[in-house]
C-alpha cells in the first residue's frame, strides 16, 4: 500500500506530495489527520488527477482490502479529484490499521 501512496505522490504537485509522503510514514494517524492531507486532492485538477490515474492504471492485487480495490476501480472510472481522495483516504486508514 505505500507503494501505491509513492505512486500517487510521485505525481502530484509539490506540497501535496510531501503531505502525503510525511502521513505515509506515520502510523499512529486518525481519521482527522487522514482528512488533513486528502483534502488538498479536492483542489487538483482534471489533466492532474488522471495523470495519477495513469499511474495506478496497472494497479491491480486482490490481496489489497476490497474498499480500496473498489476505490481504484471508481478512479478508473471517473477519474475525479473525489475518486482520488477516496483512494488515498484507504490508502492512508489501511496504513494506519496495521
């Protein structure tokens, strides 16, 4: 899973990705914290959000949580900065389970 936040913050702007790297490496977040950093992704644009799109297109594990997995889907889909928040939101609540 932090592979596919690396992904995702690879291709964001600058002081998006930093946010998400730092929450990345945090284990101890809360649901607060995790919409801290998602909420930024409300403000991306199209051509920026399917930049990212492209980059998980080829994203695929059936041993990741069926939320997420549905989440990927629904980015594929509609590849919207609310997709994406999804995403990272499981992305980052998956992390800060284990």
């Amino acid at each position: 899973m932090k592979t596919l936040l690396q992904i995702v913050a690879g291709h964001l702007p600058p002081t998006v990705a930093a946010r998400v790297r730092v929450a990345a490496a945090d284990p101890r977040l809360d649901g607060t914290q995790i919409e801290d950093v998602v909420a930024p992704l409300a403000q991306l644009s199209e051509g920026q959000v399917r930049e990212v799109w492209q980059a998980l297109a080829d994203q695929s594990d059936e041993s990741l949580p069926q939320q997420l997995q549905d989440d990927l889907v629904a980015l594929h889909k509609d590849p919207s900065p609310v997709a994406l928040m999804a995403v990272v939101r499981d992305l980052l609540t998956a992390i800060a389970a284990r």
